[in-house]
C-alpha cells in the first residue's frame, strides 16, 4: 500500500516478479483495492491477498508504526516472524519500514542496531554502503557491526568473494575524522574477520576502492542523496547542452541509446532497493517513487537474500566477532 | 609553496592575477625557487617575494603547523596579521592550512570555530556550503554561528541579498537528523537575523533550493567530496557512451563545445577555492590540483572579500546575535 505510485505500480510489480521471475508474492493490504489491481493484469488467481486495513502514509514517519499495529506494513513484518513470508518489500516511508521493522521483526540476536545497505553502480561490481539512514547517531561499535552486515550482504546478495571494506570519512589518514569515525578505524583496523582497506572518502565512493563503505546513518544518507542528486543534475546538464544547438541535438539524436543505457544503469530503480540489514527476517525498502520495475528487482533481490540466508550469515558473524567490552 | 603544481602554476596564477585582474599580489616562499618560476613569466618586477624557508608538504597535516612557525603559509598570515597584506591565497594542505590560520590569524572575537566555506555551481546563483571540513567535531551552537558566517559571505562575497539558510540533513521535518542537527535546527529557526528555510537533504545541494547550507564539518566535507566524485564519474559515463559507437562519436564530436562549457562550470577549480571564515583575516584555500586559472580565480576572490569588508561584515553579525547561555 506504500509508495508514491501505490497501488497500481506496487501490484504490477509484483505481477512481474512472479510471471517473469518466479518469484511467490503475497499482497498485503485492503483486499478490495489490491484486487481491483490485480484484475487490471487479470492476475487475480496468481497472487494471494493478506488483509491489512489501515496503511502508513509516506509522511506519517516513525512514530506512526508504532500507532498501528495492523498497517500494511505490520501485517508483512508478522508474516515474516510467523514464518508465512520468507521476507518484505516495501516502497513505502522509509522511517516508518525502519520502526515498524525494528518494532515486529526485532534485531537479531547480538546485534547493536540494524543498518540500511545500498549498493551504488560502481563496475564491474556494485559497491555496498551502509548505514544510509538507520541509526543516525551511531557509537563506534556499531560502525564495526555495519561492516560484518556489509561483508554479509556484500558475500550473499551480490556473490562478491572477501569483500573489501572502507570507512566512510574526510581524509586517508587514520586520525581524520569526527570522533566516531577515528574510534571505528580503531576498532574496525584491530577487528578480525574484515579486510579493512582504511578510510575512503566521498569521492571515493563511485570507484569501486572498496566493496564496503561504513558509515553512521547520518552521513550515509547526506552522501547517498548528495550521489543521486548529483547524477539527476548533471543528466539535466547534458540534456540542455545537447538540446541547446540545432547541431548538437542531432548529436544528441544519434546517442539517445548509449544515453538511455546509462541513465538506466544510474536509476536508483535498477539497484532493487535498499536492505535492512540485523533484523531476524529481510525487508527491501524500494524508492518510494518506484514504478514496476523497481519493486520487481525488489521482490526478486528479496527472495535470493533470503534463499541464501542472509541472515544466518550475518548471525554467524556477529557471533564469531569479540564482544567489545565497553558498549555506551 | 603548496599544492600539487606548485611552485609553477601558483606562481603563473599569480602573474595572471596581477595582469588579467589588477589584483596585487606577494608571493611568500623561497625566494630562488620563486624568482626563476617568476623569470619564466619575464615577471620579477611586478612581484615582490617575502622570504619563507620552509614549507608544508601536502601529507603533513595539521600538526606540522605547529612544529613550523617558518613555513611560507605561517609567514603569509603573519603578513596579514601586521597589515602588510589583505588576504592569504594557498593551494597547500587544507588542514595545515586550516590549523595554521586558526593559530596565526585567530578567531575573530565572539567566533567559536572558523568553517570552510565552498560555493556550488547552481544556477542562477551559487550555493554557499560550510563547513566542508575546519570543524569535525561541531557542536549545534557552532552551527548557529555557520550560517551567521554564511550568510556574511553569500552577501559580500556573492552579493546574494537577504540569504535563505538551510541545514543539511536526513529529511525535511524538524525532527529529522542527529543530535547536533536537531538540537541546531531549534537554534536556528529561532535565532534573529536567519532567515531559515528549515531543512535540506543531499539531494538539494544542486537545485539552488538556499542560498546558504549550514552543516557540521564532517557532513559537510563528506557531502561536498561526494558531489565532486559524483559530478567526475558521471562524466567519465557519458564520456565512454559518447566513445564507444562510431555514430555515437559522430554525435560527441557536434557537441563537444557545449560539453566542454559544461564541464568548465562543474571544475571546481572555477569557483575560485574555499574560504576559511572566522578569522581576524581572509584564508582562501584554493584546491591542491589548481592550476594557474584556479589561483587566479582564488586571488580574485580573496581580493574581492578583503576589499568588501568580510571579516568586519561576520564581527557585525556575531555580536549582534544573542549569546548562548549554555556552551560546553
């Protein structure tokens, strides 16, 4: 039910992801709505409804799930727990996936605070960041857990061997940073089980350095919005040189497919959405402004993560790591 | 001395400052090195050299400012500090530069922590974004005092009249961030003579949405070296696409003027270089990469916000701003 374009593209999604990926999804939300887009694909008999009769609105944030407990979004965390759902998607309020997850699916055992991973369109292979937006005020442990759910999603979700991770901070040296950062380098250089490349820094973050960033939740999220809207204004740039002169529209006319390829590969849609990461069951947080496609890369990301137990993995990681002796 | 082309593209900045610009420029270092790169320019007449005998190499950091009251930035701002000139232009190491000038130049009186100020190239007018990294540790009444600092530049530096702030957070209600940026937004939206736009995210660094974005140094270094790495692979995308098919290239060849304008306003080097604000004097910290354009635009810039008053126009505002009760 969440989503700039709910229900329509949510349910369309869905309908691709099982016709053209096989992949089982269960709708939750008011029946009544989600058949009426379900027989729009004459997908009524492929895809059962689970009622959930009230929604989180986009701006109804993280204090609201807590209000309601039969959101749509509450309804797929109790699937999950129950073991009727083998994970989540949603492409509704990130904050309020965040609490209502936190809230009905818990924190796996051992874990801090769960984690929000990206991967960002770096080649050959994607680069994973997180926290993009959790935990804003993240201690210096918790940044070394975010790299053991990193180095997890990284080996699981994307089949990266031994990942390399960063920190996300403002100079090479182990001593830049604010002091969360310089404590993390600490604790993260001394960790075993991770292979730490150092610091990386914002400029870093598009060139594959590394297969991990750490960062806390509130750096993150200013240096993945600041990436997407750098992308979208530098395409809005070359659209309007490439428009400007008769001469370099017909450039532009003869490029439009190499464009579009790009463009595409840089579309936050293609990725297939964000991951919360420490929880007992996965959940995928779409853009909210996803069409289709993006919650059928959603739903497909969701079911590999949990086919290849994610969190298992994640679980055997924290469980190997030494307990730090002093938490806050 | 400093920066990666030094001494020869910041001496030829210098001679083109002088020429193209009219602005009086000293050069401070050694004076045999400085000589022969001014002799290949036919300009030992038109520039006076003050003797530096020590340098600050660009890995050396902050410290070495300590340990180098000789070095030719420690000497360019005593100059400052007796009179004897305006304002200090280095392509050296930020953080020497930024310890160094904190040391030699002082804060001005009421100023709790200088911030380095950028300007981005939105349309029709900059972006003023501080700090992008004095101040990695910011406390919210720090924050404050940023967009006082701010605005001041925006105003004289920019000449942006009645400056909107913004602060750079993880969404746009007021309870959105961490702890220093929440407590910051409070000050802010109720501190005289700010006129708050409330909260922006990364994503409205680009659309010229403020005219001022206010952030804790860490952020804010992070934020702004995102965006240039962003802006740099974005362009290496569109420059493979434009390469890769004959017809394609065809295509890249009937725009390559209007790409390479592009590209003009997106180089950093254009902006003329950050500012160190809150000082007794005027610190421009031009890029380590700059070459002689770079360093022109940034004596033009120092020489425009000395001329303009800046300095004068931040004491005005500090002291006019109601003291904080409680500092730390």
């Amino acid at each position: 039910m969440g989503g700039d374009n709910a229900p329509a593209e949510i349910v369309a999604g869905a309908v691709q992801a099982v016709r053209e990926r096989g992949v089982p999804v269960v709708l939750v939300g008011q029946p009544r709505v989600l058949q009426q887009a379900l027989a729009a694909h004459d997908a009524g008999a492929e895809i059962p409804i689970v009622r959930a009769e009230e929604a989180l609105a986009m701006d109804e944030g993280a204090l609201a799930s807590l209000r309601r407990p039969k959101s749509s979004i509450a309804v797929a965390c109790h699937l999950v727990r129950r073991g009727d759902a083998a994970a989540v998607v949603s492409a509704g309020s990130t904050a309020g996936a965040v609490t209502t997850g936190r809230l009905r699916l818990r924190a796996q055992q051992g874990v801090l605070r769960p984690a929000i991973a990206v991967t960002l369109p770096t080649r050959p292979r994607p680069t994973v960041l997180l926290d993009a937006g959790a935990t804003a005020d993240a201690k210096p442990e918790m940044l070394v857990q975010f790299a053991h759910l990193g180095i997890a999603y990284a080996e699981v979700g994307l089949g990266i061997a031994q990942p390399r991770v960063g920190l996300l901070t403002i100079g090479s040296e182990a001593e830049k940073g604010n002091k969360v950062a310089k404590r993390a380098h600490e604790l993260i250089a001394a960790a075993p089980g991770i292979d730490f490349a150092g610091n990386v820094e914002g400029h870093d973050l598009l060139t594959g350095k590394v297969d991990v960033v750490v960062s806390d939740g509130f750096t993150g999220n200013v240096a993945l919005k600041t990436l997407e809207g750098t992308v979208r204004y530098t395409f809005g740039q070359f659209r309007e040189a490439i428009g400007e002169s008769p001469l370099a529209r017909l450039g532009g006319l003869l490029q439009r497919g190499r464009l579009r390829e790009l463009a595409d590969r840089l579309d936050p849609e293609a990725y297939g959405g964000a991951v919360l990461l420490g929880l007992t069951g996965t959940l995928v947080i779409a853009h909210g402004s996803s069409h289709a496609r993006g919650i059928a890369a959603a739903c497909d990301l969701a079911a590999r993560l949990s086919a290849q137990g994610i969190v298992a993995r994640i679980g055997d990681r924290i469980a190997a790591a030494p307990k730090s002796h002093r938490l806050w």
